[in-house]
C-alpha cells in the first residue's frame, strides 16, 4: 500500500459535518470553546464526551487521553493546537482518529508528528495515525474568524523559503530525504499560489479550499520522507522562536510569512515574490500588524543560530553561521532584511 493510498480524500462538501457525526455516538470529541459552539448545531447526536483543549503542555495531553479512554473515535473538531491534541490522544488511546479543522490556517491534521510542550520546551511526539476520516465542511469554515483561513497560504509559501534549505542540506550532503518528486511537487505548488492568492485575499471559499487541498497532496510526503525539509525551513525555526517570544497573541501563518520574508531576503531568493503573493492574499506580516515589535523580530532572529540548534535541520542560518555557527547576526544581516520587509508597506 503507497503512502498516498493510506490518506482519505477530504470531504469538503457543505453538510459533510452533520453526515460524519451520525457515527460519533461514541466518540470523544477534543475542542476548544469557540470551535464547539459553531460545531455542535451541526451534528446529528450528541457525542459521548467533550474535552476541552487548554494547550499543549504534555501533562495536559496526558490527562485528556485519560479521560477520553473507552471511546471511540477521537474526534478533534478546532484549530492547530486542537488538531495536534487528537493526534496525540488517539494515540495514547488507541482510537481511531477523526479530525475536522474549522480553519485553514495551519497543516496540523495532515502530519504523522504532535507538538507538545514539555517543561516549557517545544518538543514534537512522533508516530501520530493517519486519520479515518478528515472533514472539512465549508458551514463551519465560514463561521472561522476570515484572518486565520487567509493566513493559511503561509503554510504552502513556506516551501518557497524550505526548497532553498532543503537542497542547501542536500548539497553538503546531510541526510535530508532528498526527492526529486517532492521538489517537483512542492514547486508546482507554489506556482499555483499565483491564482489561488487573490481567492483567499477576497475572503473566497474555494481559495481557502485550494489551501487546504494543497496541504492534503504534501501529506503522503509528509510520512515518507520524515526528514525532507519542502514545506518546513528557516522561515518556521523564526516562526516558532518568535510565538515562544510572544505567546498566543501571535497567529501562526503571519508569523511563517514575515519569516518567509525575512529568510527569503537572507537567501537572496527572490523575496519580492513571496511578498507579492502575501499581499494579495490579505495577510498581515508587519511586526504592529500582526501583535509584536521589530525588537522583538529582532532579538529572535538574532539568536536563530543558537534556537536552530535544537533541530536537526540543515538551513541557510547553518550555511550562513559556518561550521561553528558563529557571527549569523552579522552574516544573516537583520537591517537589511528588515530594511526589505519595511520597504513592503
């Protein structure tokens, strides 16, 4: 069986929540508040628990598999943390796994790895099950606040950023899964952002259902190839340094788009591209836009050299930093990606 054939097709017609729900008699449904309330009206019977999801520590996962043993299926209806907690959970539990993202804006349903924090630590969980079923019902989506679905095309951009890494690594010869096809898909991916872009920028259905689908079609990759960087690079490593930095105030996609900007300028990799398609799609990426200050842009980005190392990752603050990853401020020179990025407004 090819790793393509082990991931269900999305249902993504309208009342696709309501027909998968007859089944969920048993189930345990993980959520978080605002979610649950546009989801419950939809469903047909009322689903044997709900857990509310209130982050991603490891004792708090741990504490929800427990209460959602003797169910089944486990059903995440919510947003990235809510995905990647029903991941764990079926799991932990043994159940089958059904999930339902009420946004487009993050990947987290279609990837076999869960963040967790463990001792204040983003550290991942590996292993997680295919879901049985994965429903993306277009009711539901429209209840979602529209910035979160646009900031989802950051989560195909970043290839933009992770195909320039992916074959530095590949060059100095690390092991990084390299694939030929994967590059081949990830690039024909983004081509497509140049019509799918001005669709999410409009707030339109199908341009959010085009983020999703693409997100679908890396995800065989996703499992085969578990170290090949072409949707993951230098622009998510500042993403993640920049929303320990800030918390949840920081929505995801903005922050991997002003990385994608930022690492896109450090590569010399035509960074005018990706802004183009950034905003024409309606996603904010300045610092004041989107809840941080460009000290703080700064002070994760200068420290990327030391933050990276907990990956093993080979990206341009390597390549930039040299073998004794020393002197990336300088090398990676923030004023004039900064400098770029502001030149944006």
């Amino acid at each position: 069986m090819t790793q393509a054939s082990l991931w269900p097709v999305p249902d993504m017609a309208s009342g696709a929540l309501y027909s998968a729900s007859r089944e969920w008699a048993r189930a345990v449904v993980l959520t978080s508040r605002s979610p649950w309330r546009s989801a419950r009206p939809m469903l047909v019977v009322e689903p044997q628990k709900v857990l509310f999801v209130e982050g991603l520590d490891r004792s708090h996962l741990e504490s929800l598999a427990q209460a959602a043993k003797g169910g089944a299926p486990v059903v995440g209806i919510g947003a990235g943390t809510v995905m990647e907690t029903a991941k764990y959970v079926a799991r932990a539990t043994g159940a089958p796994l059904v999930q339902v993202p009420t946004t487009v804006s993050n990947n987290a349903c279609f990837t076999r790895a869960a963040w967790t924090i463990v001792e204040g630590k983003r550290t991942i969980a590996r292993d997680m099950p295919i879901p049985r079923r994965i429903v993306l019902d277009p009711d539901l989506l429209a209840a979602a606040p529209t910035r979160l679905n646009r900031a989802g095309i950051a989560e195909i951009l970043c290839s933009h950023t992770a195909l320039h890494d992916w074959r530095l690594g590949h060059e100095v010869g690390r092991d990084v899964d390299w694939d030929d096809g994967l590059e081949r898909l990830a690039r024909a991916e983004l081509r497509a952002l140049d019509a799918t872009a001005p669709l999410v920028g409009a707030n339109r259905q199908e341009g959010f259902r085009a983020i999703f689908a693409a997100s679908w079609r890396f995800a065989p990759g996703f499992s085969s190839h578990p170290k090949a960087r072409f949707n993951a690079g230098s622009e998510h490593l500042f993403a993640w340094g920049l929303e320990a930095l800030a918390g949840r105030k920081v929505l995801h996609g903005e922050a991997v788009g002003l990385g994608v900007l930022l690492m896109s300028f450090v590569q010399n990799n035509r960074p005018d591209w990706p802004a183009r398609i950034l905003k024409t799609a309606n996603v904010a990426f300045m610092p004041e836009d989107i809840g941080v200050t460009w000290r703080d842009v700064k002070e994760v980005f200068d420290r990327l050299h030391i933050s990276a190392s907990a990956y093993l990752w080979y990206t341009v603050i390597d390549a930039k930093a040299g073998p004794e990853r020393v002197n990336w401020p300088e090398r990676g020179n923030f004023a004039a990606a900064k400098n770029f990025v502001m030149s944006l407004k």
